[in-house]
C-alpha cells in the first residue's frame, strides 16, 4: 500500500503519545497524583492508586477523562499547578519536528486535534515550542465531545476544512482512528511507541509506525510504502516477523 502525498491536503495529529511522549502523563497520573492525593488524606500510596485509578477508569472516554477543572475538584487537589511540578518529563517524541517541516513545506495544513483539556494545552505547547508549526489547534473540550464519538469528526469539520477522503490522522489511540474511519477519514496512522518508557504496540488493524520520520518520503519523491512504515521486526497484525 502506497502513501500518496499529492492525495492529502490536511493532516490531523493527537498532540499526547502522538507527537509528545506519554511518560509524562504515565508518570503524572500514575504516580505523582497518587503520592500527593495520599499525603494529603492520610493514607497509603497503594490504597490511593486503588482508589484513583478507579475513579479515572470510570471517566475513561468522556471528556472529564482530560478535564484538569473536574480532576482538580474531585480530587480536592491543584491539577494545573501539581502539572507544573514534573513540567521538566514533557518531551517531543523524535522526528516530529522535521515531519511536521516537510508537512508545512509541501503546502498541507497541520492540526493539532487533541482530547487535551485548554490548561494542559497551554502547559506544554509553551514547554515543546511547536504552536507555530500548525495551522490550528482544536480541543475536544471546544467540540463538546471527545475524539472517541464519531460525531466528534462532524462537529470538527465547522471549525477546520477539511475533505475526509483526502486528509490523514495520526494518533496513538486505535478507538480514536476507529471512529475517524466510521467517518470516512482515509488514510489513518497508528503510533505504536506512544511512551519512551515502554515498548512499542503494533495495531492489527492500522498500519503502524514507531516515528513519523517513517511517513518521510526520500528527496525528489512524494509517496512512501506504508509497508515500509512498520517498525523493524513488526508486521501490521502486531505478529513480530
């Protein structure tokens, strides 16, 4: 299967495990919440992960998962102001800058298309520098749905022009390409590397790429081989070859 680049006009990309590395959430929420949430109230770190990691599982695709104001209430805790704490693990994944380069260089519009909530947004564009690099930048929290609804990819068309059929999303979440391709969104992107603490995670159903430096065609060339886009040792069923 070939990548055609003169067949896309938009690009669409999640900013978190996507273009950013996802340690930092991992880490935030999984580890600094948990110790602050149990000093706090006194108990231990075990029976505060227990108890969190309930309470964020039963927010999981609504957009009160990324909400920082809801978290920050529920919690009793400063969510924006903890973030800041651990600012320092906010990292760009590698190649990302010089993917979005030839993007904007070859004349397609780039958005950031993010579940994000606005605080956190503005925390880590600030820490990465890469706002100049897109066209736009769109929250969920300004749709009113998250990217896990299909109708979310309606709604995000009043706010950015583009064709399905001619516009590619890369995304580190299969449910979210899932929904963009019950909307007709075309060409569709696993990242498979979402965190630089992890291992990579082949999709079976999407192609897969560590780095969009795979997504890169050679000099004087506007396609790519897709299945060239795999990570070594990988095919697309997440089977290693």
């Amino acid at each position: 299967m070939i990548l055609n680049w003169t067949d896309i006009d938009t690009v669409l990309l999640d900013m978190d495990g996507t273009l950013l590395d996802r340690h930092f959430d991992d880490h935030f929420w999984m580890e600094h919440v948990p110790r602050i949430y149990a000093g706090k109230n006194r108990i231990t770190l075990e029976a505060a992960k227990k108890k969190l990691f309930r309470l964020f599982n039963s927010q999981e695709k609504t957009l009160n998962w990324t909400d920082l104001d809801y978290w920050s209430s529920r919690l009793g805790l400063d969510i924006p102001l903890l973030k800041r704490d651990v600012e320092h693990l906010i990292s760009v994944h590698p190649f990302v800058s010089e993917f979005l380069l030839f993007v904007r260089k070859n004349g397609k519009a780039v958005y950031l298309v993010t579940n994000a909530h606005g605080k956190t947004l503005e925390l880590k564009i600030r820490k990465t520098r890469l706002g100049p690099y897109f066209s736009g930048i769109v929250s969920a929290h300004d749709i009113g749905l998250p990217k896990e609804d299909e109708a979310f990819w309606g709604k995000l068309r009043k706010r950015i022009p583009y064709h399905p059929l001619r516009t590619l999303l890369g995304e580190d979440s299969e449910t979210n390409l899932k929904t963009a391709a019950a909307y007709g969104i075309r060409h569709l992107v696993f990242v498979s590397k979402a965190s630089s603490m992890l291992p990579p995670k082949a999709s079976r159903d999407f192609v897969s790429i560590h780095y969009f430096n795979r997504l890169i065609p050679p000099p004087g060339a506007m396609e790519v081989s897709l299945s060239d886009c795999l990570p070594d040792g990988w095919t697309n069923s997440g089977v290693p070859r």
